[in-house]
C-alpha cells in the first residue's frame, strides 16, 4: 500500500475533524485517524533525533533530545489514565 500523497493526508486529516466536530465520528475512524497523524510526528521526531545523536558523536545533548522526543513519543501513546510504568505506579 502505498503513502498517501500531501493532498490526500490534508483532506483525509480535515475529513477526520469535520466528524469530530459534528460528532459523528461513531466508529472513531476520525479520532484514530488524528490521533495517529500527531503520534506519527513525534515518531518522526525521535528518528531525526536518533540520527542526529548518532552522527553527531553521541553528545550528551543529543542524547537529551533523544531522550525528550522518547517521553513525549511515550506520553502521546498512553491511554487516557494510564500511568508511566517508568515512574513506579
């Protein structure tokens, strides 16, 4: 299957918010959808930062970027109420 194109990702995305908006989004296919277009990014945002760590020597604020994009990856994946197994809860 192949990538959507710009086009077609900003129609869809604007199509997921229409059925939110007008709540009738009964199979959650536009929550879904929005939902993983925003966890997508930060995924996105964690490669780029692991790359630049890697290349760059392994720097130790490279590797705190890494480590922030990680959370924030982590964070948006939780369900609503779930607690950071990390934390010790």
């Amino acid at each position: 299957m192949g990538k959507p194109t710009t086009d077609q990702l900003e129609q869809a995305l604007a199509q997921a918010a229409w059925l939110r908006e007008h709540d009738m989004d009964e199979h959650f296919l536009g929550k879904s959808l929005l939902n993983h277009n925003y966890r997508l990014h930060l995924l996105e945002d964690v490669l780029h930062k692991a790359k630049q760590y890697l290349h760059s020597g392994s720097s130790a604020q490279g590797h705190r970027e890494l480590l922030r994009a990680i959370e924030k990856a982590e964070i948006a994946s939780r369900d609503i109420g779930e607690e950071d197994e990390s934390l010790g809860h």
